[in-house]
C-alpha cells in the first residue's frame, strides 16, 4: 500500500507515514529529472550519493518516484485534456458562426426566390404588351455600366482598401457569396478546417475557416509572405507602403505565379493590400487588383504573362481564447480561363482546385507551423523542419523555372529537330550554374557550364494520378535510364553520402530514406539510393552508386482536384542546406475533378481482381463507367547541366531520352487502364474473377481449420461476397510466397494501407523487410511451428511500412493458406488492431 499527498511531502508505506523535508523534496526531484524511473541498485546508490536521503528507506525512495510518475501523467493527461477542451470550444464558436451564416444565406435565398417569382410573374404579363416601348424597356435591362477610372492618389487609395475591406468580410463571414461544402471535406475537431467553394459567382472562389496553435501576428506574417508557402507563387514585390490614420497599412504588390504546365502562360497580379486591425481585436490582411486607376501607380503588362484579377479575398484571423488563433481565409480570382487551350480551362474555372492549390495550402502550413512549434523536444532531423521545408521548397521552385524557361532567367530555346513533341531550352546564367562548378570527391573537376531542359506534355486518359505517380515512384527502372541517372550525377560533386533517416524502404532495386512526410498533404520528402548506375565498374568519374532528393506529393487517390508530383535532383555528397539542385520530374494535374472516380489500387495480376473506390465500395462496374471521364495532363521537365561545345549532343539525347519517358508512361497508363483491362480477351470484370474469389475462399477455410472459428462475420457464403469482405475487413490482412524469400502476393485495403503501397508495388516488399531485429527474430523463432502445426500466434510489437514508418500492432496471426488438394499455397498474416505510432 502506498500513497502520496499532492505536494509530494507525505507519503504512506505499510501503514507508516512518512514526511519529506523540503531539502529532500528538491533532491528527488532534481534525482527524477535525470532518472524518472531508476531501478533498484540505482535507488540504493542515490541514498549512498546523498546523504540527505540516509534516513529514507529503499522501499520508500522507490514509492515516491512510483507516486512522482503518476502524478506527473496525471499533470500531463490533465494538460492535454484542457488543450482539446479548448480546440473543441473554439470549433464549437466557428460551427455556430457557420450555422449562423449558413441561416443568413437560406433567408437571403428565400428572399430571393419569392423576388424572381415575382419576377416572372411580372414577366409574363409584360409579353402580352407588343409595344415597342415595352420592347425597349426590357432590353435597356441588360446594359452594363462603365465605370469611370478609379482614383490611384493616397486618399483614393485608402478608399479603395476600405471597399476591399467590407467586400472581403461580406464573403468571409456574410452572404456575398454562395459557398456549398468543398466536395470530399467533412468538417470536424481532427480535419483541416471548414472548405467550401463558391457557386455561380464571377471567377473562382474558395473559403476556408480553422483553428491553428499561432498568435494572429504570426499568422498574419506566415500569409504574407506567399511564396514561402505557395510553390506557384514566383515573386510578391512590394512596391510602395503607405500607413493608414487607423494604424494600418496599405501595401502596393505585384505578384508572378508559375504557370503549371508548357501548354499555358503563366498569371501576374496588380495588387493593393490592406492590413489592419478591427474594433473586436481581429486582424486583416485583404486584397485586391488594381484596374482601370489614375493619378498614381501603375504596373504595365509583361511580356510572357496574362494580367489575372484578384476579386476581394484575404484572411481575417481572430485571438482565440487560451492560445492561438481562428482564421477566415478568402480566395477570389479571374484567372482568364480564355487565354489557355480549351483542354486546360477546367484548370482555371474550377473553385476545387483553386482550393487545394491556394486555400488549403494556407491551412496546412499553419497547422504545420504550429506542429513544428509544438514538438519541441524532437531530436535528430526532425528538429529542422524548416530545412527541410527549405529543401521542399527549392526542388519545386527548380522545376517551376525550368517549366516555365522565363528569359529574365537566362533561358533560350533551340531549334526543334523537325518535331515540335519535345521543347529544349538552355540556360548559360551565372546564377544558374552557381554550385555547380565544384570538383568530385574523387579529384575530377566538374566543367559545366550551361544548363539545358528538355520538356514536354502530354493528355492522358482514364488513369486517376495518384496511380500513375505510385507506380512512376515505385519503379523507376519501367522508364528511367541508368546512364542517364549517371550522367546527370556527374554534374554535382557526387561522393560517398552520409544520410540523414534511420529506417530503410525499398522498391524495385532503389532504395529509399525518407526524409519528412506531411501527413494532412501526403507529401514525402525522401533519400533515393539507386545502385550500380555507372556504365562499367573500371568507370572512375561515372558513379556506380548515387543519390537523388525527391519530393512526391498528391497520393491521396481521395482528394478532389490534388494535383500529383514527383520531382527529383541528384544531390551533393555534403547534403548541405545550399547543395546545387537541378530538379527533374513529372507533375500531372487532374483535369475533371469534379467527376473524377479513382481506384487507388489497380495492377494486372491476381490483385487486380479487387476494385477499391474512394469510397472504398465502389463496384468495377461503376469505375468502368466512369472511367472515361478522368483526364489529366502529364507535364515532364527534365534538366541537364553540360560543356558548351556538347550542346548539340546534350540535347538529341535529352530529346530521345524524355520521347522514351513519354512512351514508357503511355505503355504504363494503358496497362493500368481499366478499359484496356477489359478490351482483353478472356478477362472478365474484376470481382468477377475466379482465381481472385478462390484464393479469398481458402484463406477463410484455412483460417476456420487452423483456428476453430470464422474469420469474416458475414452471413453470407458467395464467393463474391466473402471476397468483398475480405477486402474491407478492419485488420490488416496479407499473403506471401512460401519461398526461400517471401514476398508478398496480396493484401487487402487495411494491408495495402498499413505497408503505404499499392497492389502494383505489393510484389517488391519482402516479409522480412516490414520486421525490425526484434520482429525478424521472433519470425524466424515461430516460422517452423507456422509449417508444423499451421498457425502461430504472435504478441504485438513494431513492424515497418514501405515507407520506413513504424506501425504497431495488437497482435499478429499467421496461417498457411492451403489449396483444394490441401497443399500450402501461401501463408497468410493478420495484423490487429494496427495503427501508426
């Protein structure tokens, strides 16, 4: 029996009490700072150390600290609890908020309806007089005004800030505009915010409103400066800053975005924006074009842009109470959909991917900042996420640059060779080459001094992006060049390479470190190590073995209008902060978001007998259906640094090298295709498939033999039914090859989710490759009792995912799989209760 009052000076052992002096009190607790939880000859040993815990038994020593862990998990479950009382406050106060205005809006639409039957009404009686003066009439209605320039002066300045100031809190928080649920966001504690998008407005509209752990000034200051958090944004320039008589600021900016693929030309802006603080404490930060002005500043167009206008938009961000900060975020825009092929307008008249693009963007940075700030006991790379955020960063802005080839930059085309599929551009730049000039480890110096691009896009049909960038990731030997990947190595320092990460994944010979992972944005920064690319080992400045640094990013099959990514750069041995970055890589962006139906997993063996949905029940019937409408465009952009007087060489190879890429990618698309799936003779409809309902029927009967009980609760005995099941059952289910190797043949959704991979990539993790040390051991230990008996139970421990996240589990199943002649086909895993740690 043991007890401790709240201060920690009482104590009660087998009846006895005993009390702490204060002198001993400050020795425990310095003693529990450095070792909360010695053990026995450590607890004797500080008696002996300190000699003002003589007269303190062992036994009483030990209950105090036992007492000091409680209370301090106590202290810390007590904390925690208060924190995610306040997060729910706050939602709360922004739901009602929302409910509010969501009640304004249903009245200014019933007003509005009763006013338009009116109308019509109206109307019709009005089509009965056939007079030309009623004929005039309504013809006079649809005239638009032409507004007369606007004052640019100071004061006309301040009056079109305090315009752009009503009009932006009018969308934020009233009924200016029309906002319907962003399609695919479900509002909650644990999501990323309300989303909506606008319906039937002027442009593209976006809103978002959430909660984030940073004061208003740091919000303010983090949206501000756009570029470190928008990769389309390329420059902001503020031009001119006048303070305002209420303590605000107006600001005159010009601003570039990138244009996203070679088919488009890229947006400016002519903005005013207006930062100040309201009477109830919030802050604002509003903006807005500036067209049509007189007596003041203006910015003429640039050649190489179209003027795009920004409507009223800007973030209102309120003190929430306790800590951190209620953000309202407006997105409105023109983005002059007419200047762009009419294959790419969805692009620039969807709200959804203005959303994900723009406003959700916003959001998750904060969140990411605030994760950051809070996680301040982290050790190793973990501790520089702002470097690692840098890293990110320029990777995406390297290929931007090279995407878009801007002569401010140095960039100039060449010649095509007869055929126009492939753009080359070369940059000479000083600053382009800056980093690059440095001699190998090895002793040969590095020459180049230019750089060339080789681009190109292309449409793809009935293949959801999110698929196709899986597999371009996970088998880069299906379309890249070994000596190519060599050659671009070459034109860095490449060297032996200490690697920052400490658990390993592999796909397809390559070996992947990962570096950072955002999990609301699915995005990864990652380590590649790819080996023996070298054209022969006597090759001493070819390297056998390199390293590239690879941003991937829109995985998420689910999320509407989310553009995927997969950049890469071979990277300095140093893996310095400043190491020269010549981006390559692919980004293809969905272009009917709206009517996008994805299957997240879809290959052309036994697997491919399952069809998953975004909502994880979709039928093949209905994917086939809609299939057809999922259009995207791939945009490929690969960089070569090189000495001038190759550059003829350099760019045929660079030509042929990324028609090559085109036609791997379009072999690639069609055989992950579901309409070449079924223009296949023989191949029936997925579920439809006997082998895929067979193998779900043995491993249920080998479990039920093994185990003595069902594995599926499921009433129903149809083999496409009990396949179905198997599929959607909650623990992680997979199978392996019984050879010397084992490697994994099937999974289902909880198995494809627990490894982070796809059935397309399943077949290249090995089963020893998801255990640590401990779990292999423990394999091994109970492997033979698995052939003998059929079936072993093992206690929970870490296993890894493909992507080196390690994933506890509850406990773990295996069983060998037999087949109808009862011999062992596979053996099958079950992991329960798994979950990321």
């Amino acid at each position: 029996m043991a007890m401790s009052c709240k201060d920690g000076k009482l104590a009660m052992d087998n009846g006895k009490y005993v009390r702490y002096t204060p002198e001993q009190v400050e020795a425990l607790e310095r003693l529990y700072h450095d070792c909360p939880k010695p053990s026995s000859i450590r607890r004797q040993q500080l008696i002996r150390e300190c000699p003002i815990l003589s007269n303190i038994e062992p036994k009483q020593i030990k209950v105090w600290f036992q007492n000091r862990r409680c209370r301090e998990k106590q202290r810390k479950e007590a904390s925690r609890l208060q924190a995610v009382n306040r997060k729910l406050t706050a939602m709360n106060k922004l739901l009602m908020e929302e409910n509010d205005r969501l009640q304004k809006q249903v009245s200014h639409l019933v007003y509005e309806n009763g006013y338009f039957r009116q109308h019509t009404q109206n109307t019709t009686l009005a089509t009965k007089d056939t007079s030309c003066e009623s004929v005039v009439t309504s013809g006079q209605h649809h005239l638009t005004a032409q507004h007369p320039p606007r004052d640019a002066s100071p004061a006309g300045l301040l009056s079109i800030a305090e315009e752009t100031l009503a009009e932006f809190l009018s969308k934020a928080t009233g009924t200016a505009v029309e906002w319907v649920q962003m399609p695919g966001m479900k509002p909650g504690p644990d999501s990323i915010g309300i989303v909506a998008i606008s319906h039937g407005c002027t442009g593209v509209a976006a809103r978002a409103c959430g909660l984030v752990g940073l004061e208003p000034t740091r919000v303010a200051e983090i949206l501000k400066d756009r570029p470190s958090w928008f990769r389309d944004c390329r420059a902001v320039d503020v031009l001119n800053v006048l303070p305002t008589a209420n303590g605000g600021t107006i600001e005159l900016l010009y601003m570039q975005l990138y244009a996203p693929t070679t088919l488009a030309p890229a947006r400016d802006f002519w903005l005013l924006r207006y930062t100040s603080v309201l009477e109830d404490g919030s802050l604002v930060v509003c903006e807005r074009s500036l067209k049509n002005t007189q007596n003041g500043p203006s910015m003429p167009p640039v050649q190489h842009f179209v003027r795009a206008e920004m409507l009223p938009s800007g973030y209102l961000i309120r003190p929430c109470e306790g800590s951190g900060s209620i953000i309202h975020i407006v997105d409105h825009m023109d983005l002059e959909p007419w200047s762009v092929p009419e294959v790419l307008r969805p692009l620039y008249e969807s709200s959804t991917v203005l959303a994900q693009k723009t406003t959700m963007t916003a959001l998750r940075q904060l969140r990411q900042i605030a994760h950051e700030v809070s996680q301040s006991n982290t050790t190793g790379w973990a501790r520089r996420p702002a470097a690692l955020r840098a890293l990110s960063q320029r990777l995406s802005r390297g290929f931007n640059e090279a995407l878009n080839g801007f002569t401010d930059e140095g960039w100039s085309m060449m010649g095509n060779d007869g055929m126009d599929d492939v753009t080359i551009l070369v940059n000479s730049s000083p600053d382009k080459l800056m980093g690059l000039n440095l001699p190998f480890s090895n002793g040969f110096p590095a020459v180049s001094n230019a750089v060339l691009c080789a681009k190109a896009s292309m449409l793809l049909q009935n293949v959801p992006p999110a698929i196709l960038l899986r597999f371009l990731r996970e088998h880069r030997s299906e379309w890249a060049d070994n000596n190519i990947d060599a050659y671009s190595a070459a034109a860095v320092k490449i060297g032996p390479c200490s690697l920052p990460g400490s658990r390993v994944g592999s796909f397809g010979g390559q070996v992947i470190l990962p570096l950072a992972h955002t999990m609301e944005h699915e995005e990864f920064l990652e380590v590649i190590k790819l080996e023996g690319v070298g054209p022969t080992p006597e090759d001493t400045i070819m390297p056998r073995e390199m390293f590239l640094l690879q941003l991937c990013s829109g995985m998420d099959e689910n999320a509407v209008g989310t553009c995927a990514e997969l950049i890469f750069a071979p990277i300095d041995a140093s893996f310095a902060d400043d190491a020269p970055l010549l981006p390559s890589g692919f980004r293809i962006i969905p272009l009917d978001s709206g009517k996008e139906a994805s299957s997240p997993n879809r290959t052309l063996d036994l697997a491919s007998a399952l069809e998953i949905g975004p909502a994880g029940n979709r039928t093949s019937t209905d994917y086939s259906a809609n299939a057809g409408s999922v259009r995207s465009v791939m945009t490929i952009a690969f960089e070569f640094a090189y000495e001038s007087h190759m550059q003829e060489h350099v760019a045929s190879m660079a030509r042929q090298y990324v028609r090559s890429i085109i036609s791997s990618v379009q072999r690639v698309a069609l055989a992950l295709s579901p309409s070449h799936l079924s223009s296949h003779a023989g191949l029936r409809p997925p579920l439809g498939t006997p082998e895929a309902q067979t193998l779900a029927r043995w491993i249920c009967q080998s479990y039920r033999c093994y185990m003595g009980v069902e594995l599926l609760k499921s009433g129903n005995e149809g083999s496409e039914a009990n396949l179905k099941t198997l599929w959607h059952h909650s623990d992680a289910i997979m199978c392996c090859s019984m050879k010397a190797l084992p490697v994994f043949t099937f999974a289902n959704q909880a198995g494809l989710d627990m490894l982070e991979t796809t059935l397309v990539a399943l077949q290249d993790i090995t089963l020893e490759k998801i255990f640590d040390d401990h779990g292999r051991k423990t394999l091994f230990s109970e492997f033979p009792q698995i052939m003998q008996q059929g079936f072993a139970c093992l206690q929970g421990g870490i296993c890894l995912s493909s992507m080196g996240r390690p994933v506890s589990y509850e406990r773990a199943v295996a069983w060998k799989v037999l087949n109808e002649e009862e011999n062992a086909h596979c053996i099958c895993f079950m992991f329960v209760n798994w979950s990321f740690v």
